[in-house]
C-alpha cells in the first residue's frame, strides 16, 4: 500500500509500504494492504511504519527506529485518510 505522511513544512514521506500503525483518538490502529476506507483523528504518540523505506536525507532525522527495526515518527497530532491503499497522514 502507498503511504504519505505531510507535514505543515513539507512531505516527509512518500512510498510503499507493508503496515501502518497511528496513534488513533480511540486507541492505537493499525493497517494492512485492503484494509476497509477510514478517516481518524490522531492523538498524541508514535505513527509506526513497516517496509522497505528508503527515508529522505533531509527529513531521515525526524524519524526513529524501534526495537524490531521499524521506522517511527513522533507525532503530536494529526489525521489519516485510507482509501483504494493510500494512506495520507497530516501529522503535526
């Protein structure tokens, strides 16, 4: 699935990728390739992101890896679109 995550300053980034997990208002979620259409609020917390990702070099200090080797992004809030396998985060 294709994963945006864009910030008020620029697109952090653009690629595909295997799952995304967000820090939803609910709850942390997480979401796979065909995953059903959703729109969410995001609280506060870590959008974690699993594949391949080649990251920015510009933007690559913005983001972490976590124990199992996936890539973080601190977030303080934000929303995520999913639709047809892209999936947009507005992170601030």
């Amino acid at each position: 699935m294709y994963l945006e995550i864009v910030s008020p300053e620029a697109t952090l980034f653009a690629g595909e990728v295997t799952s995304v997990t967000v820090p939803g208002i609910n709850g942390e979620f997480q979401m796979l390739k065909d995953h059903a259409p959703i729109v969410s609020l995001l609280q506060e917390g870590k959008v974690k992101v699993v594949g391949n990702i080649t990251l920015d070099k510009e933007y690559a200090s913005k983001f972490t890896k976590d124990a199992a080797g996936n890539t973080v992004l601190q977030i303080s809030s934000g929303t995520i679109e999913l639709k047809n396998n892209k999936v947009i985060v507005l992170a601030d």
